[in-house]
C-alpha cells in the first residue's frame, strides 16, 4: 500500500477540464515530483488532494483512507499539508503567530513547543524575525515560514507547490535542503516545481503531467537524463 | 446653553455613543471576515428588543436578560447559516442583495408577529435608578452604558489578539484558502464571529431600549444605518474605529439635537458618511485596501 494513491482524477472548473483522470502514488518516505508546463494542471491536483476543490471523478486515497469528500480540516488533521503556490503567508500575523497557527490542530503544548524548536533549528532566520509581520518578510523569509509553518502541523506527508518560485538561487539552495533534511527526519515530499532541474536531481521519482495527463514518469535522474524532457523543461537544445 | 446643560447633553451622548459602537462592532467583525455589510444587524437589534419584552413579561431581569442575548446570538447564527452560508462562494453582490432580504423578512415578520403598534420597553428599576452629582443627574444606565462598552471591547481584543480562536479569525480574514489548510474549521470560525457581533448587539439593544421607552418594527432600520456609518467612519473591520465611530455619531447626534437643530441630527450621519468616503475611504483606522491573496 502506497501511502498516497491517485486514481484517475478529474477535476473541472466550469466547464473547462483540469485534470483528465490523472493516476500516480507516492510511497512512504519517497520524495516524488510531479513537473510540467505552465497550466499542465499541477497546482491543481495538490489543491484537490487538499480538499480545496472538489473533484469531478476518481480516488484519493491516503494509507488506505479515502480523502476525497473529507473537509481541508479533516485532511490536514491526517498529517496531510500543503505549502501553497505563493506562500501566502499571513500578512497581519507575526511570524511566531503564523509558525502557531501551523499547529493548530495540535493540542499538546509541549508538542507545539518542540515543533517550534524543530523548525527554528532548521529556520533560524525564523527565530530571528518571530515578532515581525509576516507581510513584511522578504521573499525567500516568507517561503521559508511558508514551509516552517506546514512543519508545525508535524505533517506524514507535505506537498510543496513552486517552493522555489521568485527565490534566489542560493535561497533555492537553501529550501531544497532544507527538503532533504525534512525528508531524512521521516517525513514523505510531494513536490511541484517549475525548476525541473533541481527537482528531479532531488527527487527519488518524478511524473510529468501535460495539460492534464501523466505523460511520463521514472526515477528521478532517470528524467533528467530523458531527451524530450531536457528539450520541454530544461531548456536544453537538441 | 449652561455648562451644566452641556455636560449633561454629552453625558447622553457618550451613553448612546457607546450603545452605537457596540452594534457598529457587529457590522465590522463580519466585513473582516466575509467583506460583507450585513444589512440584517440593525434588525438583529430590534428584534432582541422584542425578545426582551416577551422574556421580561415572564421572569426576573436577570433571567430576562440571559434568554433575550441567547436567542439573538441563536438567530445571527442562524441567519448566516441559511441565508449567507449557500453563497458564500457566490459574487459578493448575491450575499449582500441577501442580506437585505432578511432585513425586510425581519422587518416584515415583526410586523406580522407584534403588530406595528410601538410596545412599551419594559423598566428594569435598577437601570432606570437615577444618579446625581451636583446639578447633573443620569441613571445608571447612562453611566453604566460607556463603561461596559469599553469592558466589552477590551475583553474582545484580548480575544481576537491574545486566544486561538482569535489567531483564527484574523487568519480567516485575510484567506479563507491558507486558514483552511491550517486545520481551521472556517464554518466555525464565521459562527463565532456572527455569535459575537449578535451577543453584543443584543447587549446594545438593552441598553438603548432601557432609554428609549418602545419598540417598533423598524427601530432597527436607523440605529442600524448610523453604526454602519460609524464602522465606516472607524475603519470597516477595525475594532476600536467602530467603537470610536459609534461614540462620535452618539455624542454629535446628541448634541445637534440639544442645540435645536434635531432635524439634521440624522442627516447628519449621513453627510459624514459622504464626507468620509471622499476623503478617507479607509475610514479613521482603516488599512490601506490589502487584496484577498
Ligand atoms: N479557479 C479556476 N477557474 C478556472 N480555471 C482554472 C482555475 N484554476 C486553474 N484553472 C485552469 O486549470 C488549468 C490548470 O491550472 P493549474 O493552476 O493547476 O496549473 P499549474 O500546472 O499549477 O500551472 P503553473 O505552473 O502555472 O502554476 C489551467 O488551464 C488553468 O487556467
Ligand atoms: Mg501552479
């Protein structure tokens, strides 16, 4: 059993079809990234797995357990969280009430504090900036609390959308570490990424989705190494 | 016009001011958190005037009290259940058109329930016992009204800044999406804040009534209108703008009145609304328009 499953998702908004019945798993402590163009459906399917919109065919599933038709509450309750595309930090909140809010769900006080050490012990910049507004962040500090807040929920498994996107390549560098560490603590990765080249050198495995299917999919070194995908996504010549 | 006259006019005033702002809260709590002007909050207010006759009728003040300020919070949170939760995913325009929907249902069902006759507002001896210092004289609820206004609000930033809850709402009303994925049960987090903005209307419908002598139908209609204006001229979704709001209209309409000029003291409200919006649409303390991300 793959701790996450995705069998034949549709998604429609409108009219206008989204995903065409998309499948592909996620094993446990795997990092896995799905890649693809600008509107290949991506963001998409990390907000269907979340709840966010609803799905027009297929299965979720998660250890076994249906998520589909669950509340986001519900999901994100399982261990299951995503940091989404924009970092969409709190602008109003600090960053030690954003990193809070992380651990919503979570009751035990002790548990909170240890996970705000934990995340801390990976973000110091986060300790330094905890009584700031988050609206005043800078990018890379806003991505960073982006992630360190998904962290506070001590998540099984989280799902990153365009971790990478505006950053600094030495900031770039920074997030993807950060990946790995998060990764080697236990925690399975579902990543997007516009940045193909790193996310596929990072990655155990990758699917590539166009315009609402997979079209392909291997280990993830084994992609880059694919001539149609150096062509499509890492700009590389014939 | 005496000092004395004066200072007993603005001691009216400051009492009707602090009723206003606590029914201006409602109205800037839920635009904080729905971007919604919810027409329907003046008559919530009336109508916990009703509630107030009828429970009072048949117990103690005390108990009166507790029932008439449960029921109005049941019927807020009811009214957002039926009438704005369906479109809540609508354009915005839907969920307001709604919202004066139920104001006229409100309105209307009064009407057929209690008849359009004005209903005596019955007397709590205490509330009506009167105070003297000097030449100036009040009753209790007068002095009682800006000092539980002010209690009220502290208490509320203490929850929306220091609780959970309060992270919560805040998170919620910058991004239903990002709050959602936090584990926050959005639904719950828009049942609070209906519950409060009726709690305390509720509390501002006693303390007006105690001083107003009856209840109509449309009592709800212009009270309503002028702590909308007052959470306009705070700041919409800024908590202590609208009670600031709610004092200034009080202690202005008040004291219009007191000159001889009660015929503007309503339009009033309404030229500073005008006013307001030309210059300084964000209000007193508003923030500057930050999009829904
Ligand atoms: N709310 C929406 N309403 C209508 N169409 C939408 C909506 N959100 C996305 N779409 C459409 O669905 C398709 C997939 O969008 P999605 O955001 O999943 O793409 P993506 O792969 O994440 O792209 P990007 O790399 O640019 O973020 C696009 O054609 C997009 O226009
Ligand atoms: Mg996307």
């Amino acid at each position: 059993m793959s701790l996450l499953e995705i069998r034949d998702l549709k998604v429609c908004y409108g009219g206008i079809v989204a995903l065409n019945g998309i499948s592909f798993d996620v094993e446990e402590h795997e990092i896995v990234t799905l890649i693809g163009a600008n509107g290949a459906g991506k963001s998409t399917t990390l907000r269907a797995i979340m709840g966010l919109i609803p799905i027009a065919g297929g299965t979720i599933m998660y250890r076994g357990e249906k998520l589909n038709g669950l509340d986001t509450q519900k999901i994100v309750g399982k261990g299951v969280v995503l940091v989404p595309e924009g970092r969409r930090v709190f602008p109003n909140l600090t960053t030690l009430e954003n990193l809070r809010l992380g651990a919503y769900l979570q009751k035990d006080k002790a548990v909170i504090e240890a996970n705000l050490e934990r995340v801390y012990g990976l973000f110091p910049r986060l300790k330094e900036r905890h009584w700031q507004h988050a609206g005043t962040l800078s990018g890379g500090e806003q991505q960073m609390l982006a992630v360190g807040r998904a962290l506070m929920a001590d998540p099984k498994l989280i799902m990153m959308d365009e971790p990478s996107l505006g950053l600094a390549p030495l900031v770039v560098k920074e997030i993807f570490s950060i990946i790995r560490k998060v990764n080697e603590a236990g925690v399975t990765v579902l990543l997007i990424e516009q940045n193909a080249n790193v996310a596929l050198k990072t990655a155990n495995r990758g699917y590539v989705l166009e315009t609402g299917t997979v079209s392909m999919t291997g280990p993830g070194r084994a992609l880059l190494e694919d001539e149609q995908i150096r062509v499509a996504y890492l700009g590389k010549t014939r | 016009m005496s000092i004395t006259t004066i200072l007993q006019h603005s001691l009216t005033g400051i009492s009707l001011g602090g009723a206003y702002g606590l029914i201006a809260i409602g109205y800037t709590l839920v635009y904080g958190i729905l971007r919604l002007i919810n027409f329907a909050h003046g008559d919530i207010f009336m109508m916990a005037g009703y509630f107030m006759i009828f429970s009072l009728a048949s117990f103690p003040w005390p108990i009166a009290i507790g029932i008439t300020l449960l029921i109005t919070v049941l019927m807020g949170i009811a009214i957002e259940r039926v009438a704005y939760k369906p479109l809540r995913s609508s354009p915005r325009m839907s969920i307001m058109i709604s919202a004066i929907g139920v104001s006229y249902l409100l309105q209307n069902l009064a009407t057929y329930l209690f008849t359009a006759i004005p209903r005596g507002y019955p007397e709590i001896p205490l509330l009506k016992r009167i105070f003297r210092v000097g030449e100036l004289s009040a009753s209790l609820v007068t002095l009682l009204t800006p000092v539980l206004t002010i209690v009220l609000v502290a208490l509320l930033m203490i929850l929306v800044n220091k609780t959970k809850t309060g992270m919560a709402m805040r998170a919620a009303s910058k991004d239903f999406e990002t709050a959602k994925l936090m584990g926050i049960n959005i639904n719950r987090v828009i049942t609070v804040t209906f519950a409060i903005g009726s709690l305390l209307a509720g509390i501002g419908s006693i303390l007006y009534f105690t001083d107003r002598m009856s209840v109509t139908p449309f009592s709800g209609t212009l009270p309503g209108l002028k702590c909308f204006v007052a959470a306009v001229f705070g700041g919409i979704g800024n908590i202590p703008g609208a009670v600031i709001g709610g004092f200034f209209i009080g202690i202005v309409e008040t004291l219009l009145v007191a000159l001889g000029y009660s015929t503007f003291s309503d339009a009033f409200t309404f030229v500073l609304l005008i006013v307001m919006l030309l210059v300084k649409p964000t209000g007193l303390f508003g923030e500057k328009t930050m999009e829904k991300v």
